[in-house]
C-alpha cells in the first residue's frame, strides 16, 4: 500500500521524466535545425567568396582602364603642347 507521500512522488518523478523527454526531443529539434544552418552558412560563404573574387577583378579592370585614358590623354596634351 502506497502512502500519499510516496504517491507524490512517484507523480513527481514521473513529471520530471516527462519534462525531461520533452526537453531531450527539443534538442534533438536544435541540432536538426543548426546542422541546417551551418550548411546554408557554408554555401553563403561560398557565394561571398566568388563575390569578392569578382568585384576585385571588376576594379582591377576598372583601374587599368582609368590608367589607360590618363595616359592617353595626358600624351595627346603633350603631343599638342
């Protein structure tokens, strides 16, 4: 025969096994959903890195090309000079 005491806590422990399973699922949910966001992280630091690599050959172009015409006009004035 179970006292109510012992009735409680039984009640307790079963409460506090049901939390805690409640709990371990929602980690399991978090790793799911982190291990998910690490892999987008991983292709969007892909995405930059070929961003970057274009935007430096586009100013490199750029300034080759503002070289370019500056020397050009500078040895037409010159030239008229």
């Amino acid at each position: 025969m179970k006292t109510k005491s012992t009735k409680r806590v039984d009640e307790y422990r079963t409460d506090v096994t049901l939390h805690l399973i409640r709990i371990g699922g929602d980690i399991e949910h978090i790793k799911e959903d982190m291990s998910e966001v690490k892999e987008q992280l991983t292709k969007i630091n892909g995405r930059v890195r070929e961003t970057e690599s274009s935007i430096t050959a586009i100013k490199a172009i750029g300034s080759t090309i503002t070289v370019v015409i500056g020397v050009i006009l500078t040895w037409l004035g010159i030239d008229k000079g």
